[in-house]
C-alpha cells in the first residue's frame, strides 16, 4: 500500500514539475543499466577469488542464518570443521537441492573461511555472463 501511495506521490509531482516522461523513462532505464554494472563488478570480484580456492570434498550439515543477513546459508562440514557458504541458499528448491549427510565438491577460501558450492559457482558464473549483456541493453536503449 505505501508503495502504491508513493509512486502516486511522484507522479503528481512529476506532473506538477511538467517533467517529460520519456525522459523519466531513459533515467530510469540508464539506472538500471548502471545496477547491472554493479552486478558485473560483484560477480567478477568473486570469479577473481576463485582461483585462490582449494578443492575439498565436504558434507551438507544444514541451512541457517548468518548474524543479521537474513538469507539462509549453507553449511558444509570439512576435516571436522564447519564453513558457511559464500552465497545464500537456493531458497526456491532448498528440499531438491540441499540432502544433510550428501558428500560434495567445495572450493575452500580458507582466508575467509567460507566456501563455494557448485550453486554458488553456477551463480558467479551465469551473473557474470548474463549482466553484461544486460547492461549493454540497458544502455544501448537509454543512450540511442
């Protein structure tokens, strides 16, 4: 409800202010842009990590909360030891994916003390390739 208020908000004021709307449009569109820039950045900050990892097997051990994140991490035991994952949980198919006791590949980044499931890589990798396009997209229509 308070969203629908606040963009009837702005609406009014933009049409107050006489703002041209194709020109909202473009800002809007170039915004975007510039999150899938930021996306780019995040990605590539944890594919420049990867090679830094140590290939360990490891076992599932459960799904909880890191501190105030509010995502759902997994966990992974390795030597007795357990590590967090560094990307939250895929919480859309968490029964499908995520089998306690199940013995899997982990890359170990022991500097920070968590670790990459194959999810976690899928995910660095696909982002990565994917925002790219989508912000040339976003540009090339914003700035055309």
């Amino acid at each position: 409800m308070e969203v629908l208020i606040i963009i009837i908000m702005a609406l009014i004021l933009l049409t107050v202010l006489q703002v041209n709307i194709s020109r909202l449009l473009i800002l809007l569109i170039a915004l975007m842009g510039g999150m899938f820039c930021v996306m780019i950045l995040f990605f590539l900050h944890h594919l420049l990590r990867l090679p830094f990892t140590k290939k360990v097997k490891g076992t599932f051990t459960r799904l909880d909360t890191i501190g105030d994140r509010g995502f759902r991490t997994a966990y992974y035991l390795i030597d007795g030891q357990e590590f967090p994952c560094s990307f939250p949980a895929e919480f859309a198919m968490e029964e499908r994916l995520y089998h306690t006791g199940k013995e899997v590949t982990l890359f170990l980044r022991k500097k920070t003390g968590k670790v990459y499931d194959v999810y976690a890589m899928t995910s660095t990798i696909l982002g990565f390739f994917l925002s790219i396009p989508a912000a040339l997209v976003a540009f090339r229509i914003a700035f055309y």
